[in-house]
C-alpha cells in the first residue's frame, strides 16, 4: 500500500555535504518526493517534532543540535514507504547500524545521524502535518 514518510535530512548531512548523497539514495530505491524545503528548526517545532522525547536527558543537546543549522525536510511517499525509508536509514545509533544503510555508512554517532524518519503511520501523519501543513490529510 502506497504510504508517505517525512524525513529530515539532518544539520550535519547538510554541513556534510550528504545531502545528494542521502536524497539519491532514497530516488534510486524508487520513493517519490511529494515535498522538499530547506529550513532552520526553531525551539517550538523542535518541540513539538520531538515531543516524545522532550523530556528525556538526552533532548537539551538534540534540540541544540537540530535547531543549530539548516535540514532538509521532506515528504517521500511510495509501497510501505515507512518501513522502507527506515530500513534505508537504519539503526539510530549509526556506530551500530548495518553496513549499507545511511546512518552505517556515514555515522559515528547516535545523535548527529544523518536522518529522522517517521517510526509509524500516526508519526508520519503527525509530523507531515507539522512539516508540511498542505499536504496534511
Ligand atoms: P531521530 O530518529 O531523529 O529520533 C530521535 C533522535 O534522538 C534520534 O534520531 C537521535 O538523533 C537522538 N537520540 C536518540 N537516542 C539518543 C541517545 N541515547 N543519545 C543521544 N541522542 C539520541
């Protein structure tokens, strides 16, 4: 079943010049993207995208993080393209992640790995509808 997934190509694949790289990767898999902006996080979306996470230790340096440059922000939509795209990506920690995924090629770290994707279809719907109110459903 054809499904969207947001990502964000993260501040530090941007500074890293991965952005091509990371995008390609999810074109030649054949995912389509619907929507695609450049765009600095500021404090209350970083909230609201990460509001399950906002009271972890691990969110003051996360948020400083995402909101300390410019990301890509995304729409990809394609057959169970949520699982997909999370399979391309990989696990969150990139020093674990698998050879062959994004986050396994290219990161040392859990916090700056590249990539957010939607973990869910209520994710997607969430953060679609914070991301890209347009094309909110
Ligand atoms: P993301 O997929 O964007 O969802 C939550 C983010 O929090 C995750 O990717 C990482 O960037 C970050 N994160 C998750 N767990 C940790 C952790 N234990 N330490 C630091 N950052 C983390």
């Amino acid at each position: 079943m054809s499904e969207r997934t947001l990502v964000l190509i993260k501040p530090d694949a941007v500074r890293r010049g991965l952005v091509g790289e990371v995008i390609g990767r999810f074109e030649r898999k054949g995912l389509v993207i619907e929507a695609m902006v450049r765009r600095t996080m500021d404090s209350e979306l970083a909230d609201q995208h990460y509001a399950e996470h906002v009271d972890k230790p691990f969110y003051p340096p996360l948020k400083d993080f995402m909101t300390g440059g410019p990301l890509i922000a995304a729409v990809l939509s394609g057959d169970e393209a949520i699982d997909v795209v999370r399979k391309l990506v990989g696990a969150t920690d990139g020093r674990a992640a698998a050879a062959g995924t994004i986050r396994g090629d290219f990161s040392l770290s859990n916090r700056e790995n590249l990539v957010h994707a939607s973990d869910s279809t209520d994710s997607a719907k969430r953060e679609i509808g914070l991301w890209f109110p347009e094309l909110a459903d």
